[in-house]
C-alpha cells in the first residue's frame, strides 16, 4: 500500500498549517510556505516574519521543516500562539488548506505527536510514519498515553498535535484555500490577495470550528 493509497483509504483531504497576517503576506509574496530557517535567509521575508512559536529550543534539528497537521490543527498550539505568545499584537490568523497529496513527497516524516516530545515522539517517513499517526495508543511522553477513542475520525490522527515536517518549503501551486475565523479577517485577506494577483484565485473559507 502507498502513501496515495492510506490517504484514500481514510478520506484525508487536506494538511494544515496556521499563520498570522504577516505570515501570510510573506507566504502569497513569494509563493511558497518556507520552514523556520529559511525565513531570515529571504530577502523579502527577513523584513516581515513571525514566528508563530516563540520557543523551538527543543526541537531546534528540525527548523528546517515545515510543520503541518492533518485534517485539524494543533488547537493547543494555536491558543498558545494566539493568546499568550502574540497576545498584545494586532492582526490575525488564518489557516491554510494544502492537497494531502504532498504528504507523498521526498523527504516528508510524519510523528506520532508534537515534534518537541523527544522522549515520547516517533518519527518515521512513508506509509509506515503515516500509519503511525493513527495507532490504537500513542505516547506523548512517559507516564502520558493516549488511545484512540472509538468516535475518532479515520482522517484524524490519534493525537492533535501529530505533525507532517515537510522539507524546507511547499511550493502554493498544493494550496487549495485558506480558512479565516470571520467576514472581516476573509476581506483583509482579499486585499492582500489583491496584491500578489496570482493566488488570487484561491478560495477563502470561513470555519470558526478549525480554530
């Protein structure tokens, strides 16, 4: 069985990263979603990134991926973001909607949880780390297991904050939409889009539940 294949099997149809405006900017202005480590090296973009996590100190190995989630976000993370972290800034987030079909790419891992869990995360690339995410038990730390409850989704992972690292950038020829919390963040989003005319094009969905 491929990667192609796990993907039908369980109805995946789309892998997640959340952004800022800022983020968002820089990502429709040069076209791709770059890792961490990429971001300062861009001419354009070392003027306006952010980081959506202020903290990578454990897993600093890894900032030359880019971190996704498949079918709904890290809403941890995401609220640590947004209300502790970034708190005191004006702007907004967003999600962006990739096709899954990138999880099929060279270079993808998948982990069992959050990447930054080193004495519980399981990494591994192909059908196999893919598989991982959706075990029966999943530890995210020792003493910390979680099991799948029956209710679960096939299209989810065990654990949210389970993580796709995708080399280096994705190119937005995969972004499908991008989702917003309300009316008034999808018309900011649209003059942005205005700007860079190419992803024009990509719908703008409002879904207050994947935030």
């Amino acid at each position: 069985m491929t990667i192609q294949d796990t993907i039908e099997q369980r109805g995946i149809h789309e892998v997640l990263h959340f952004t800022t405006n800022k983020g968002i900017t820089g990502i429709l202005a040069t076209g791709f979603l770059k890792a961490r480590k990429l971001l300062s090296e861009d001419y354009y973009l070392e003027h306006i990134y952010q980081y959506n996590c202020k903290d990578r100190s454990r897993d600093m190995a890894w900032e030359g991926y880019v971190n996704l989630s498949i079918t709904s976000v890290n809403r941890q993370l995401l609220g640590i973001s947004s209300g502790k972290w970034h708190a005191n800034e004006d702007g907004w987030w967003c999600i962006l909607s990739f096709t899954p079909d990138i999880c099929s790419h060279p270079g993808v891992y998948f982990t069992t949880t959050n990447n930054m869990y080193s004495n519980g995360v399981k990494r591994a690339r192909g059908v196999e780390g893919l598989n991982a995410m959706f075990a029966s038990q999943i530890t995210q730390w020792p003493g910390r297991i979680l099991c799948r409850p029956s209710e679960i989704p096939d299209n989810q992972p065990t654990c949210e904050q389970a993580e796709v690292l995708y080399p280096e950038q994705i190119s937005l020829k995969y972004l499908q939409k991008i989702y917003v919390m309300n009316n008034d963040i999808a018309v900011n989003l649209e003059s942005i889009k205005i700007i860079f005319s190419e992803w024009q094009n990509v719908p703008c969905e409002i879904n207050v539940n994947l935030f």
